[in-house]
C-alpha cells in the first residue's frame, strides 16, 4: 500500500482519513466522533483501514483502535504519550 491509498480511500468518510500516526492524533477527537456513528459494518471495514496502515507499528495502531472503542480518557491520555514513539 502506498500513502495514496490511505489518502484518497473513497470508502472511508475524508475527515477520517489519515496516513501517519500524529496524523490521526491531530484529528482523533473528530474522527471518534465520526466513529461513533457508525454501523457495525462500517467499523469492522474502519478497522481494516486502521491496521492495514504500513506508516505505524502495531502498538499505533491497537492505541487508535482502543481510543476509539472505548471511553476510558485513559486511552486518549496513551495516545498523546505514544506520539514520542512513533518510529
């Protein structure tokens, strides 16, 4: 996959795109908010878009996955202290 491909997914709503991991940082608040509307279907395809991304670890990722999830400020709090651990 290339970034294209995280940028211009016409599956996925354009203010839940992102293609780094500060990226989605920058947006999370948004993009939860978006998340939560979502149906069922939509999240699991939502889910695939989150770790197919080849920009971040796999710890970026379960960190975006439960941020979104659950409602726990603790997860939001993890997501802020990995962005010194993006590499």
């Amino acid at each position: 996959m290339e970034d294209f491909d995280f940028e211009f997914c016409e599956f996925i709503e354009y203010n839940m795109r992102y293609i780094t991991y500060p990226d989605f940082c920058n947006k999370c608040v948004l993009i939860k908010k978006m998340y939560q509307d979502l149906n069922k279907y939509q999240k699991r395809f939502y889910k695939w878009y989150v770790y197919s991304n080849i920009h971040m670890r796999e710890m970026h990722k379960n960190a975006i996955w439960e941020y979104l999830n659950f409602n726990d400020m603790n997860y939001y709090l993890n997501l802020l202290h990995l962005l010194t651990k993006t590499k």
